[in-house]
C-alpha cells in the first residue's frame, strides 16, 4: 500500500512518533486539531479498503519508503488476483487521499516475491538494479531479456529505460537496470518484486531465476568536484567574477570605513578630547609645580612663519576657494614645505570639517617589488585588509589557467589596478567626510552632491601628496596614478589637492593629469640672513626660558647676551645658507659650547659625508679663510673644469 506516509518529508514522521513515545497525549491533541490525520492512519486506511471477507491481521509500515505492508487472511478457495483486482477497482471508486497530499490516491499492489524488510540508510531512486540469483546453490540463472523485465514491472508504473548488462561485462551476478520515470513507481516495483522467482515459463530457465532488487543511486561520488575540475573554461572566470563580487560588497565597505577613520584620526588617542583635555592640565599642573611657563610652540620657528605669513595667508585663500586645479609648493629640502602646510595653513581651520590626509610618496616609491608598493600606498591612507600576496598568488593561478584553458583569465591583477582601488576607495571616504555637516533643515538641502561640495568648498577635507616626484626618474608609475587621482578629487568638487615636491619641472607631470590648467604655486626658498639669525638666536634662548630658578635669585641673562662669539654668525650664514635643517643644526652644535666659526666647518662635514670630492664656487660662496683652516692638496694638472678648481678636503 502506497502514500500513506509523506515520503519526502518522512523525517518527520520519526520526529512525530518519538514525541508520541515521550508524550503519549501528543496523538490525541493532533486528532483534535485535525481529524483528517485519523483517516490517515495505515490501519484505518486498510480497513476501509479492504472487503469485510479480508481480515486484517498485521501491517508493517515502512515510513521512509511512504508506504506499509498489510498482512490478510481470506479464504482458499478464493483467487488472489482476483482479491487484487478487486481491491484496486474498489480503491479507484472510492479513492483515498492522504492528508499531506490531497491530489494523490492510495494504490496497493499484491506481493508477489519475499520483500526485506530493513531499515538501512538507503533511500529510495528512480533507478532499480535488478539482479538474477539462481533459485539453488547448485543452479545457474537465466539473464532475463529487456522484454521479460517489461512485462514484469511496467504495471507498476512508467519505465523510462531498461538498460541490460553491458557487453563483455564479467560482474557476477548478472544484473539489468531499470529506469522508472518516478520515485513511487520504483518503490512499488521493489516492494513487490523483490524474491520474486521467476518460472520456467516467463524466462526464468529450468530451475527458475529469483529477482534481486536494490536502489541504484543517480548521482555518482565527488561528481561536483569531478565537474568542477573538468570545465576549467566555466569555473575559473566564474570564480574570479565571484571574488570580484564578494570583494567589492564585503571588503570595500570596510575599507571606507577604515580610510575614513584614518582621516579622521578616530581611533588615534592623541587627537581624543577627553584625552587632550586631560594631558592638558597635566602638563599645566606639572608647570605650576616646577615654576616654569609651558613652551606651546617652537619660539626659533617664529620669526622663520612670520617672514613666510604672505604664503600662508595665500594658501588659506585658495582653500576656501572653488577652483579646479592644484596648489603646489615647490622648494628644496629643508625649506619646511610640509610644517608650512600641516602647522600654519591649516592651524586655524574648523578642522570638524577640513580635516588633511597627507600621502608620502616616498615609501611607495622605494618599496621593491609590487607588494610592497601597495602595502605602503595602503598604509598611507589607512587602506585595510589589504591582500598584497594575493597579487603573486594570483599572477601564478592566471598563468596555469592561461596554459590550461589557452587564455588569460583576469584572475590577477597588475599594480595600476591596484593602485586604482586604493585611491578609488579613498575617494569615497573624502566624500563621505565632506558630506558629512550637511544636514536636512540646511537651506541647500535641495542641491545634489556635487552641486553642494561646488558651492561649499570650504568643507571639503586637503589632500596633501609629500615628496611628490621623488626618485621619479626610477618609476613613474605610481606618481601618474596619484596625478590622475588628484585630478579627478579637484574636478569632482571632493577635496583640495597640495603637492609638496622639490622637483621644479613638476609641471610636466602634473599637466598629463590637468591639461590647460595653470597650478597654483608657491615658490620656498632659502631664510634670509637675518631671519635665520633670529631663528638660530631663539633657539639658543629657548632653554634658559625652561629652567628653574631658586627662589631669591635672579633669571639669569640669555646666551644671546653672553656669548661674545656670535657675532660671527652672521658671515657663517653667509657661507651656509638659509635653510631650515641647517640652522637647526648650527644651534644644536653651538648650544654644545662650539664656536660659530668651528660649527660651519662641520656643517659642511655633516651634511656631505660622503663625498671625497668637494667643489667649491668663489663666485658662488666667498670663503675667509678664518673659517676653513683646512689644508689642501696642490691642483691637478688636468682639471675637469679650469674656471671651477676642484679641490681635496684633507681635514
């Protein structure tokens, strides 16, 4: 008997009767609330189709297979097909249906074999493998005919196929496979035919030949793996658009967020409020305690911000300015470009909404190899996870595709690439911050984004791109790929570019980027004599404002008041020049008890030590002779240059 149980959900008829064996009260409240599961039952399904001269006399039931068997008694003289036949005309008159499948009818069929009944896990198919056992040890079985087994097993239900053994097959025992067209037929023809002996008569040979009928499973093992490994043209373009896709809806997200925290320096305790407030008064505590006024700024670099206040004012200007083009300051090294920028133009600002991201060039352009070129990019902008072996790995996977398949997947990607995700990605996150003051009840609520970063360009966040052109002549990759970014950041209204480079022929590569455009440029030179005099002057003075004195004693005077040596410090800034690094380094060395006179011999020492080969300009640099009292080799007979000599430094 067949549908009594729902044979793809027949998981819960397990789960059903071990609840009914912990809670027997479970079966009774189910009937209550749907009585059509009574009319279900295999017993009561059986006793409504079988006559009244059948009695019922035990029923097996064989849950995963939807199904039961129904044992009965009737009388001897009667005829068992006809008992079926009648049974089955009933049932079609007067059709049963199961509760879980109200289209569907209950159909029997009469056993004819000896079934085995297990419960194995193995689960039914639409393929049956029919087996031919001998009847005796002794005997041989007859390998049945595809016409023999049609007769035998088509009332059971449509046959899609019968497929006899293959030829020169030496498997033993002879074995036919049987094709149903669905799973219920093929359970039925299992169910009933299963032992059954087939005689003489309907081909089963001399003895007779008994069926053996098994499931035979449609989907062979690791097929998925052995597809996947088969169609390599199918499965690694679609693998890589499915990285690519996971990529972008799960790792750029938190990309964004971590350049915009980067930006923002959100989780850099320094710029924390409650942390700044509170080393604030700690150190103010720590002033009144020692008697001393707290230094807020370099006093030495005063004077140099003052005789700069023209520039800084001018960079101030542009910055709240609507203007499609870049700010560039050009200078040499040391001449403070990047403290010009960072500690004086952008001092005063709102910085709530004109934060700066400052990009160093140089770690990206020293780095070796395309690895470490994006960590650094990366690391620059706060860029994270970022996967930089994933290139090397994915380089080697797209050349075994390409000698696999014949062609280049995609799978890996070059350094433009690359690079083009980081900036795209930071691009999103300068927008982010840029839009992030504009609220609903603000009266140009009623422009676009790119109408609001146009018309308020003060709060678009700068872009400060140092020691751009370094080394360029090495590499000029990532400097393109960083020009061609900006550019599109100045164009789009997003944030305010300044690059920072000592290269004076920066306008060549900045045009590739903004053809037509005229930069907006500062040039930095070198301090004039008498504001480095001041700033080394300042310098010097600066420790005697931090030291303590004793109570009942009097400040003692600065070393600009004291020192009688320098005066001199005006023909040694003559000789060394105006610039930052190097006044900073004369009044370390003077502060150390030196001589003005002695110190400019080490500057030069200092800051070229490495060459063994020094040339010097007369009409460049005059040089008393006070200061370098230094011997020197004769001339060489054959001077590179006879209006430039060139001299050996002995000293």
């Amino acid at each position: 008997m067949q549908d009594v149980y729902p044979l793809k959900l027949n998981f819960l008829t397990y789960i059903l009767r071990y609840l009914d064996n912990q809670i027997p009260q479970l079966k009774d409240q189910l009937q209550r609330l749907n009585r059509n599961i009574q009319t279900a039952d295999p017993k009561t399904i059986t006793t409504r189709a079988l006559p009244e001269s059948l009695q019922v006399k035990e029923v097996i039931p064989r849950m995963k297979e939807g199904g039961a068997f129904v044992k009965f008694s009737y009388d001897p003289q009667s005829d068992v097909t006809e008992i079926e036949r009648t049974l089955r005309k009933y049932l079609k008159e007067n059709p049963i249906k199961p509760w879980f499948n109200p289209v569907r009818r209950v159909r029997t069929f009469l056993v004819l074999g000896r079934p085995w009944v297990e419960d194995l896990v193995r689960y039914p198919s639409t393929n049956l493998r029919v087996e031919f056992i001998p009847s005796t040890p002794e005997g041989q079985a007859a390998e049945l005919s595809q016409e023999t087994l049609y007769s035998l097993f088509r009332k059971y239900g449509k046959l899609a196929d019968i497929e006899p053994q293959p030829q020169g097959s030496k498997d033993l025992p002879k074995f036919a496979l049987l094709k149903f067209m669905t799973v219920r037929h093929a359970i039925m023809a299992k169910n009933c035919m299963h032992g059954y002996k087939v005689p003489e008569t309907e081909g089963g040979g001399a003895a007779g030949t008994v069926l053996k009928l098994v499931y035979q499973q449609r989907a062979k093992a690791h097929w998925i793996r052995d597809w996947l490994f088969n169609h390599p043209r199918i499965v690694i373009p679609a693998v890589a658009a499915l990285v690519a896709t996971l990529t972008v809806a799960v790792f750029d997200p938190i990309r964004t967020f971590f350049i915009k925290a980067h930006i923002t320096r959100t989780f850099h305790i320094n710029d924390n409020k409650t942390y700044k407030w509170l080393r604030s008064q700690l150190m103010r505590a720590n002033d009144l305690i020692s008697f001393r006024h707290h230094k807020i700024d370099d006093p030495g670099l005063t004077a140099i911000w003052q005789d700069r206040k023209d520039a800084i004012e001018q960079i101030r200007a542009w910055l709240v300015e609507t203007a499609d083009t870049f700010i560039v300051i050009q200078g040499p090294r040391g001449s403070g470009k990047k403290e010009l920028v960072l500690d004086q133009a952008l001092k005063d600002r709102n910085m709530s909404h004109n934060l700066a991201l400052v990009i160093d060039c140089k770690p990206m352009q020293e780095a070796r190899g395309d690895s470490a070129t994006i960590c650094a990019a990366a690391n620059e902008v706060g860029y994270r996870p970022v996967f930089s072996w994933m290139n090397s790995i994915s380089s080697l996977v797209d050349l075994a595709a390409q000698g696999t398949i014949g062609t280049k997947t995609g799978f890996s990607e070059t350094l433009d690439t690359q690079l083009a995700k980081i900036w795209q990605n930071t691009s999103s996150a300068l927008k982010q911050i840029a839009l992030e003051g504009r609220s609903k009840d603000n009266k140009d609520n009623a422009l676009s984004d790119d109408e609001y970063l146009e018309a308020h360009p003060e709060r678009r966040p700068v872009v400060v791109i140092d020691n751009f052109l370094h080394k360029s002549q090495e590499s000029g990759v990532v400097y393109d790929k960083l020009a061609e970014w900006a550019a599109g950041l100045t164009t789009a209204n997003i944030a305010h570019v300044i690059f920072l480079t000592t290269d004076v022929s920066f306008s060549k590569s900045l045009s590739k980027a903004l053809p037509d455009r005229v930069f907006r440029q500062i040039q930095l030179g070198d301090c004039t004599a008498e504001v480095a005099k001041q700033f080394v002057i300042k310098h010097l003075d600066a420790d005697v404002d931090d030291d303590v004195v004793p109570k009942g004693e009097a400040k003692p005077a600065p070393p600009s008041q004291t020192r009688e040596d320098l005066n001199e410090l005006d023909e040694c800034i003559e000789v060394l020049g105006g610039r930052l690094t190097d006044l900073e380094f004369l009044a370390r060395r003077i502060k150390t008890g030196e001589t003005p006179k002695s110190t400019s011999a080490s500057c030069f020492a200092y800051l070229s030590p490495s060459f063994a080969f020094v040339s010097f300009k007369p009409y460049h640099v005059q040089r008393p002779k006070e200061l370098f009292p230094c011997e020197y080799a004769p001339r060489r007979k054959k001077s590179p240059s006879p209006e430039i000599p060139t001299k050996i430094l002995s000293c």
